[in-house]
C-alpha cells in the first residue's frame, strides 16, 4: 500500500557522503507513489565523492528507487545543484527516463506557477568563494557526525533528540546573512519570471512561508535527507505540506501488514545510474566503496 501524492519534492540526499540518510530515503521512496517527483539538487555528493570514493549499497537502492518510479510512469526531473553539478552538462537530455534540467516552472493542482531551483545560483558564497563553500561542505559533514555523539549520549539519559549541528549552523547562516540574502535573491528572481511561488534545497532548513508579508510570493524549500529527513508534497487539491519522512517511515513501520513485507521484495537485480557517473566523478582517491 503506498501512500499518494500529486508531486513530491526532495533534496540534498548528499549520496555518496558518509552523512546521507540513505535507509531512511530509500524507505520514503519505497512507500509513496506520485505524478511527478522533483530531485532538486545535491542528490548525489559529487564534491565528496571526488575526494573519496564511497558509495554503499543503501545508495544503490536509493537510485533504483528512483528509476523504478520512473519506468511506472512517475515524471522525473532531476535539477543538479552545486553538490552534483558535474551533472549539469547533460541538461536537456534523458536517463533511465529521468530528464535533467538547470530549473522548471511547476503548475499546482489549484493552478499556481512555482520556480522549481536547487538555489545555489542565488548564494553568493557559492558563487563567489567555492573554495570557502567546500571547506564549509566538510566542516559540516563533520559536526553531522559530532551530533550523532550528542543525541547518542542525550539518549542515554531519557532527553528527546537536540539538533546540535542545526543550532550551530543556524548560528552561522544568521552571521552571513547580510553576505549571501539566499531567500530574498531567490524569491526576487521568481518574483521577476512572473511566477506565485519558489521551491528550492540547498540551505538544508524545511520551511513553508505562504502568507509572509516581508514576501509577496509563496517560498518553499524541501529540507535535506542527511538530517531532517523532509520532503515537499502537494495533494490532489493543490495544498503544499513539509513531509516529516522519520515520522512517516515510523508509523508504516509499526503496520504488521508492511513489516511483514521483505524490504527488497521487488528490487530489481541490477542498477544503472541515470548518467554516467564514472565520467563526472573520477575517483581520484583509490576505491573506498565501503
């Protein structure tokens, strides 16, 4: 029984990276069924994966997931962003029957035109200071593993999970908000395409703001998969919601009807990435494929 939605948006799976809630994903995508799923951006870790070479089989299944939405008729768009731009001179072209594009202009059920974008283009930090972007991308990587300890300890004690790396790097994003002004710049450039609303990833944070007055456009943003684990998804009638995919995976979990079910009961045998993979992200360092 899969649960089913219009469109469903998803980010930052950061594939390939030690921190990708792959298992978690792979779940999520196992379970839900939709019109159109949107992959916008850093799916796949290119930056990491160019360092060292790590891609587990959870990561595999992620893929497969994918592809298997797509050969059932789902329409796929993969929008690369700043993680995973060695995708992005395949634009235009098809893969396993998922289309890959810079940006796209999506219709809600009610009828409203959103710009669908990763959102590195409008992070000045991105596009001015890559270095500074990389070492922050590791940085981060790192203290996702320092909040593993954290909640791990936190547990111990009966406390209820604290994001440490979200409040630190909230912190930090608050610090260099005059420098990059991410959702101004990216609500202004919808707000100039003529469109009623923006959906975009990259700064890791699930949000909805449909009624902001600081704003006279709808901004959304799908959240990330290597710690909040959120999706975007739009009902039948056009609503707009932040999915809480650990809460959502948890409560099929606990149906005996599909506990029962072997999680790889209808995987398919082999996997093909949906570009070729090899030729964007040689594997400098020797094979780690742990």
């Amino acid at each position: 029984m899969k649960t089913r939605f219009r469109s469903v948006w998803i980010s930052d799976a950061h594939l390939g990276s030690s921190a990708a809630q792959a298992d978690e994903l792979a779940y999520f995508l196992k379970h839900i069924a939709c019109d159109r799923l949107y992959l916008v951006g850093d799916i796949i870790d290119m930056w990491r994966l160019r360092q060292r070479w790590r891609w587990p089989d959870a990561h595999n299944v992620v893929v497969r997931r994918i592809l298997k939405h797509a050969s059932r008729g789902t329409e796929v768009l993969y929008i690369p962003g700043n993680h995973d731009d060695g995708a992005r001179p395949y634009v235009g072209l098809h893969f396993g029957g998922i289309e890959l594009a810079l940006n796209a202009a999506h219709v809600t059920a009610d009828g409203r035109r959103l710009l669908v974008c990763h959102g590195d283009q409008y992070d000045l930090v991105v596009r001015h200071h890559r270095l500074l972007s990389k070492a922050g991308s590791v940085a981060y990587e790192m203290l996702l593993h320092l909040n593993r300890g954290w909640n791990a300890g936190r547990r111990m004690f009966g406390l209820p999970y604290h994001s440490l790396s979200q409040a630190i790097k909230l912190k930090v994003k608050s610090a260099c908000t005059f420098v990059s002004k991410f959702e101004q710049e990216l609500v202004a450039e919808a707000r100039r395409g003529g469109f009623d609303g923006v959906v975009c990833g990259h700064i890791h944070k699930a949000d909805i703001r449909e009624d902001d007055p600081a704003i006279d456009i709808a901004y959304y943003n799908c959240g990330d998969w290597v710690e909040s684990c959120t999706a975007l998804v739009e009902h039948d009638d056009g609503r707009l919601e932040i999915l809480d995919g650990r809460r959502f995976n948890a409560s099929l979990r606990a149906r005996p009807d599909i506990a029962a079910v072997p999680v790889l009961a209808d995987e398919w045998p082999d996997v093909r990435m949906p570009f070729p993979l090899p030729s964007i992200v040689p594997a400098d360092g020797a094979g780690d494929a742990a």
